[in-house]
C-alpha cells in the first residue's frame, strides 16, 4: 500500500509546481508516483457546480458555506475507490488538495478556527461518512496571503481560462484560511503535516526522501 501525500496552500502558492517538483524527484528515486488535484473540474458534476458557484452562478450557492462544502465533499467522495486503486498500485499517491482544503476554506469564511464546528462537520464528513482514505502526510506550501494573490493575479492575466474566482479574489479571506491551515498543520489535523517555504527555494530531492523515509 502506496502513502498518501497531500499539498495544502493557499490559491496561488504553487501547489501544482511543487507536486509536479515532487513527482519528478520521487521517480528519480526509483518510486512510483501517482497524482490527482481536487478540485476535479471536468471530470466530476460536482466539481463543475462548485466552479459556476464561484464565477456567480447557481443563484445564492456560492454564499453558502456547508452547501459548497457538501459539493468539495461530493467531489472527493466520487474519486475515492480510484484513490484506494492508485494507493495500492504505487508507492506514493500525491494530491493537490484534500479534505483540509474544506476544513480551512469553510472555517475562515465563517471566521472561525480549528476547533470549530464546522472543521468537525468536515472531518466527520468525509472521513467517518464518506470513508475517504486518510493521508499519511501533509505538505503545508505556506507563503503570504499577498505573494498569493499575486501570483494568482499573474495566472489569470497569463491564461484566459484561470479567471480567478470569488474566494481567490477575496484578500481577506485568503489571509484568515492562511490562519486556519497553521492551526491545522499545528494540530497534525488527520496526519503529520510539514511546513514548506512557498517563498523560498524548496529542497525538493530532501523533501521527497524525507517522505519516502517516514
């Protein structure tokens, strides 16, 4: 049975460049790599609904913290027998989010913390509910909610079809969720967590050897 890595961060911290990174640096090392970003536009219904939800769509649902959550949860729930599938046919599953993107997203739009009500909807949600597997690790890609944005703003201006959406355009939003994934990756919310420097240079061979050595 392969470990199941997941990347946290906020939107625009490069999430996607560091598993990509991590992907590479793994198989150099002989692992086998398998990789899944949430969430799953295109693929999955609900993936979609929360994509038009966020560019205004759907009437009210977007402001509906545990209606969105439900649709993230959903997502994930379609995709898990595929997660068991990759896990016991390579060595390292990596996703780009997870279920902690849920738990920090819809606690800061409530303004709320770790130990709120509705990071434990989310866990007993996905986790107890829905069976999704558990990771064995986390990644926190922690920068500033301003180099964030940033490099969000610069996505979008870069390619037409990454318009940034309603919680990506929200400043305050993005650095209150910046808050709530320290308070997860504190707590080893649902596994182990390390802290990566989003706005430094990432050793990434060490960082990949230290995974496989966990």
């Amino acid at each position: 049975m392969g470990r199941l890595v997941v990347v946290e961060g906020l939107d625009g911290a490069g999430k996607r460049t560091l598993t990509d990174a991590l992907t590479s640096a793994l198989r150099d090392v002989g692992a086998s790599v398998a990789t899944m970003a949430f969430p799953r536009y295109g693929v999955s219904v609900h993936a979609d609904l929360v994509r038009e939800a966020l560019h205004g769509g759907h009437g009210d649902l977007g402001d509906s913290v545990y209606g969105m959550g439900m649709l993230y949860a959903l997502d994930r729930r379609g995709a898990a027998d595929e997660i068991r599938t990759l896990l016991a046919d390579h060595d390292v599953v990596l996703l780009d989010r997870y279920v902690a993107s849920n738990a920090a997203y819809q606690a800061a739009r409530l303004r709320v913390g770790v130990d709120s009500d509705v990071v434990r909807w989310v866990r007993e949600l996905e986790i107890d509910r829905f069976g999704l597997p558990v990771p064995d690790a986390h990644l926190l890609l922690r920068v500033t909610p301003d180099v964030a944005a940033a490099r969000a703003r610069g996505r979008a201006e870069a390619d037409a079809t990454r318009a940034r959406d309603a919680f990506e355009s929200d400043d305050g939003l993005q650095a209150r969720c910046s808050a709530v994934y320290d308070q997860l990756a504190a707590a080893s919310w649902l596994s182990p967590w390390h802290v990566v420097d989003g706005a430094d240079h990432v050793d990434v061979p060490t960082l990949a050897a230290d995974l496989l050595s966990e």
